[in-house]
C-alpha cells in the first residue's frame, strides 16, 4: 500500500532499522536514531543495487526531500535503469558537469579566448576589449556559468551601454560576446550563443563620415599651423599626417626605426595597421625635411612622438584633437574638423585633381578585396604613388603660399641631420 505523509510523519524509531514500502521499488528507511531516509531498489544485469534518493526530515530543512520529491525522483531513475544507467552513476557525472560548469565562467572563457586571439590583434584592440569588459560587462555576466548566460542577460548590457550615448560601442559588445560564445561552443563549454539573436536590437546610429576641407578651408588650416604656438612634436605630427595620409594611431605609435631617410620611405609594420599588413609610405621631400627636424628633438627617443608624462610611450589619442581645438577648427562653433579628416582632405583633393583612386586608395591602406589583384597592386602602384606624395606635398606648399625651399632651408639651418 502506497506510503501517505501522516503515515511518514507517525513512524517512529524502534530498536532498530525497518522499512515502510511505497511501491515500485521505492521506501522509507526509518533508522534508531529518528533519521527517515528515501532508498528505491533497481536491477541491471541481474544484480541488485539501491539508489540513495535522501531524506525525510522536516519541510523548513533545505535537504528535505518530501513524498512527492521522493517518487518523482524514483520516476526519473527508473527511466534511467531502462537505459541501463545506473542512477548514481548519473547523479556523479551530474556533480561533475556542475563544477566544471562552475569553473567555466563566461570570465574564465572571455580571459582565454582574449590570450588565444590578442596576438592577432593591434595593441589599441586589445586594451579596448579588456577594457570594455572589464567595465561594462564583467560586472553583470563574468561570474556565471557560460551556460547559464542569456540573452536578456546580454541585451541589458547592450541598453545600459547605448543609454549612455555609447552606441558603437554596444554594437562592438554584442559581437565580442559572441564571438566568446562561439570560441566556448568550438571548445565544447556552451551549445550555443545568446548573443546571435540580439543582432539588431540596438539601432545603429547614422554614421557621421570625417569631414574633408576645403581649398580654402586647408589654407586657412595651413596658415594656422605655420603660427601654431604650442608643442614643436605637435605641429609637426599634424604636418606629417597630412603628408603621408597614415591614420592616427598609425602616426602616434611611429618608431625612428620605421623610417629610412635614404630611400624616402615609411615602413608601417603589419601588427600596427588596420588590415594587418606592413603597409609602405613614400615620403615627399617635404616628409623627409619634417622628420629630420623631428629627429633633432626627440631623435633620441624610441618614439617619435613620446608622451610628455611618459616618454617610454607614445602621445595620446586626444593630443593632436586637441591642438586642432585650440586652432578654432574642432569643438563647440568650428567647422568640426578632426586629425582623421586629413585623410578624406587629401583622397577628395587627389581625386578632384585626376589621380587613379586605386593608387589613392592604396596611399591609404584601404583593403582590396581581390587578393590576386591586391598583390599585382602592391607592387604596381610604387612609383606612382611616389609621384602623387611630391604632387601632393607641393600643393600644398602652393595653397599655403611657400614653397618647399623654404620648408628646407628651415630644416638645413639646424644643426644635426641623420645621414
């Protein structure tokens, strides 16, 4: 006869164990000492064994297990018998697929797939993510299980992070999470990825493309620099950024080793460019003049441009915005030009003046997307990219009302020139 809870509750401890049966192989050991225990009774193979379902204490203990828990329990490990699965060989792996899961944090996967896929990555990227994990999604998701993670988990970061006016960067969390998901699915740690359906429910911002100048506008810019007052490294990395077209960082993290005054020429390597591929800049007469002026100054330094705080580094993202701010042309009333808009300055005045935009587009290290066609270009487009820099540099010279003498007479007035 099926076991009730009056009859649980009423049993009470004699000299020594007996059982109080429930059916299907289930019963209540009631032991000496009061302890009330759930055993459920199987076959495999011919042989018997018993499974330790737990125990009967009160309802307030949080190790109860009640009548009701009891036979459900009882239920599940006679399906597993049909398997021929021993329950408590289930109930270990359970354990162990718990710990490990507990060990598998989404911050322990994050960390590992951030050391396996960082060489790949430009210094910049890395302190980005680190960063960014760090502060905006670690707090919320890093101690979890990377199973238990889901996607309102996710998606409540991504608003947290695009409410404060960081749109770009919700859009760059989604994706690195997920390509963490993917990395824990390829490793055989997560089923799969949450973060895949959240695609699109951050609306994009309308993206706000670096403003070019003007004919007059750059004269205006030149005129500016040529009585700029503050730091010489300054002005001539604005100067140089607008001669060659290298992008910001590419410039800020320049080495003298890079350079090689003979040849004319600027060898970027792959790990410092956007599509990580050493990327090889001519220089204009005037570029050379620059950077032996620049090596009187800080030609005893690794970098070219170093910190003021740190020399060991390189100046920060915000120095050359800045000098453009106190010039009148970034910030609140200017025209909103930025040390990025040097690029588009040159590529729209190239073009206007008949330049192939396939040399102007490899000028500015623009991926090609036909690899074939990229190698026949790398070699193709030297010498005419030679020609479009000392074009390009002398046009400037000609907006700004100089000419490249004079730029060089300045340069032979000092008194130390690297050979």
């Amino acid at each position: 006869m099926p076991l009730t809870n009056t009859a649980i509750q009423n049993a009470k401890p004699s000299g020594k164990p007996y059982k109080l049966s429930d059916g299907n192989g289930l019963w209540l050991e009631v032991r000496s000492s009061g302890v009330k225990l759930w055993r459920y009774r199987y076959r495999i193979g011919g042989k018997e064994n018993v499974f330790a379902i737990g125990e009967f204490c009160n309802g307030k203990h949080p190790a109860h297990i009640s009548l009701e828990a009891a036979r459900r329990a009882r239920d599940e490990a006679r399906e597993l018998v049909r398997k021929g699965i021993h329950p408590s060989h289930n109930r270990q792996a359970k354990v162990r697929d718990q710990v490990r899961s507990n060990g598998n944090t989404f911050k322990a996967i994050a960390e590992e797939w951030i050391a396996r896929k960082s060489p790949n990555w430009v210094p910049k990227t890395k302190d980005q993510i680190v960063h960014v994990f760090k502060t905006d999604v670690f707090p919320s998701i890093g101690s979890l299980p990377i199973t238990a993670v889901t996607p309102p988990d996710i998606l409540k970061i991504l608003n947290s992070v695009n409410e404060r006016g960081a749109n770009t960067f919700a859009h760059l969390i989604r994706q690195w999470v997920s390509a963490v998901f993917r990395f824990a699915i390829a490793t055989l740690r997560a089923d799969n990825d949450p973060a895949a359906p959240l695609q699109g429910a951050i609306i994009r911002n309308k993206t706000k493309h670096c403003r070019a100048l003007s004919r007059d506008e750059l004269k205006e810019l030149l005129n500016a620099l040529h009585t700029y007052g503050g730091e010489p490294g300054t002005l001539f990395a604005l100067q140089l950024i607008l001669l060659t077209f290298a992008r910001t960082i590419e410039l800020r993290a320049a080495k003298w080793e890079e350079f090689d005054f003979k040849k004319a020429e600027w060898r970027v390597p792959a790990q410092r460019m956007k599509m990580r591929e050493e990327h090889v800049i001519p220089l204009s007469r005037q570029a050379v003049a620059i950077l032996r002026a620049l090596y009187v100054i800080n030609g005893h330094r690794e970098y070219l441009f170093p910190n003021r705080r740190d020399p060991k580094r390189y100046i920060t993202a915000t120095t050359l915005n800045r000098a453009l701010e106190r010039m009148g042309f970034l910030g609140q009333g200017s025209i909103g030009f930025s040390a990025h808009g040097f690029r588009a300055t040159a590529s729209t005045m190239l073009n206007e003046s008949g330049f192939r935009s396939d040399v102007i587009e490899k000028q500015l290290a623009h991926q090609e997307r036909n690899k074939v066609r990229a190698s026949y270009n790398h070699a193709s487009y030297m010498d005419e990219r030679r020609v479009m820099m000392q074009v390009w540099a002398d046009m400037i010279d000609e907006i700004s009302g100089e000419t490249s003498n004079n730029t060089l007479a300045f340069v032979q007035s000092l008194t130390y020139q690297p050979a």
